[in-house]
C-alpha cells in the first residue's frame, strides 16, 4: 500500500519573500522524502486551499493523506480550518500536530538566536503572531520555557496581535527590568507582515524567521509519521523516515 500523501498546509502570505521561505521548506521535505508525495496548500491569502488539495489528493481509491500545518501553534486555522477540512474525508485523512511542540523548533529558535550574537545576560523576547485562542499561548509559552532552559538570561514573550503583552511591551519591560541589551527572537516560520514590524519593537537585535532549516524539515516528517502509520494500514516500510 502506498504511504499516505503528505499535505504541508501553511497560512499563507502576500510577502514575496516569505512565499519563496515556505516554498523551500516544502521542496527541501520534498527533496528529503523521494518516495513520498508531497503537495503544498494554504489556509488563507494564497492557493490552492487545503481542501480542494484533499479533495485532489484523496480522488484516487485508496488513496490515503496527512495535512501537515506548517504553523507554529494550535489556533483556529488549525482547529477549524484544517480540522474541517480532513473531517470530510473519514478515516482516508488525519491532521497532524502544528510544528511548534518539537523540540525541533525551539533548537531552531536557539540558533537563530546565536546567529545573532545573543550573549549571557541578553533578555530574549519570543516574538509570536498572536492568537485568541488559550491553546495557542500555552504552546508559545512553553517554547519560551524550552529556549529559558538555554539561555543563562531573562526570556519572555509578546505577541504581535490578539494577544497581551504586545512585543514592544515585551520590550519595553525587558529594559526596565534591567536589560543592557533586547533580542526578539522571530517565533515566525517565515518573512511577512509582522516580521517587518518587529524592527519597530524597540529591540537591539531581531533575529530572522524559522525555515528553511534542516531541523524543520526533520520536525515536519516526525508529524507527519506520527500520524501515517494509523492511515489505512499502511506499512512501515511505505512510510518515509523522520532522520
């Protein structure tokens, strides 16, 4: 039986820069997996939309699929709109974690953070779109505590909308508390409209977005896997590796 599709969902931007960031990112799991189909779809702004892409997807018989969100946290896009979307289809479909919770991604976050000379000492602001929903801040919370656990600073968090503290807040309380020097680190998969305000935050130094990095690529398949294996019965030796 063949290894379920891999749908890699993102949110989907008008930035040209970060539409080439997300399109690397899908061809390097793309480049990574060889013997496992891989199509890309959106949530909003760009197409095709994941639903029609499942739609696609799943039209042969048997075919089998695993949406993939290429977003950090849990929100609505990924409890409605993609969780809508794989509804449809029964058991022929199945949503996969968003990518935020593997340590994969909070190792990212520490690099990016080193690129930048972060230094013992620095306070760190993990810099988050922001969301209404109480599940999308626990999990930008917790990769916060996950970089803390690195960083021999204060480390703490702000949101570019939808969400308190703002990051020029973040910032802001960061000097007064008696920081020398402000880094935001981007908790942002790729380039686009919040990226460009954060050099407006007050901070010293912004770090650059997520992707590409092998480490998501890595991050994106162990999701997808942990989904696969319970589609259709599909073997394990259909199925690609997570390394």
């Amino acid at each position: 039986m063949p290894a379920p599709v891999l749908i890699a969902c993102a949110h989907g931007t008008r930035d040209p820069e970060g539409r080439a960031t997300v399109r690397a990112l899908v061809e390097d799991v793309r480049g990574a997996q060889p013997g496992c189909e891989v199509r890309e779809a959106f949530v909003d702004v760009e197409t095709p939309r994941v639903g029609d892409v499942l739609a696609d997807a799943l039209a042969p018989g048997g075919a089998t699929a695993v949406v993939v969100p290429l977003l950090l946290s849990p929100g609505y896009h990924v409890h409605v709109d993609i969780a809508e979307a794989v509804a449809v289809h029964g058991a022929r479909a199945a949503a996969a974690e968003p990518l935020g919770a593997d340590p994969r991604v909070a190792e990212v976050l520490l690099r990016r953070l080193a690129e930048v000379g972060t230094a013992p000492g620095d306070a760190v602001v993990v810099a988050a779109a922001g969301s209404s929903d109480a599940r999308s801040h626990r999990a930008v919370e917790a990769v916060a505590a996950r970089v803390a656990t690195s960083h021999p600073g204060p480390v703490s968090v702000g949101y570019g909308s939808a969400a308190a503290p703002n990051v020029g807040s973040a910032v802001t309380a960061a000097r007064s508390a008696g920081a020398g020097r402000v880094v935001v680190a981007s908790y942002l998969l790729a380039p686009g409209h919040f990226l460009g305000r954060l050099a407006a935050s007050g901070a010293d130094v912004v770090t650059a977005p997520l992707a590409p990095h092998p480490l998501l690529v890595a991050a994106v398949l162990a999701r997808y896997r942990a989904c696969a294996s319970g589609l259709g019965g599909a073997p394990d030796a259909a199925l690609p590796s997570a390394s």
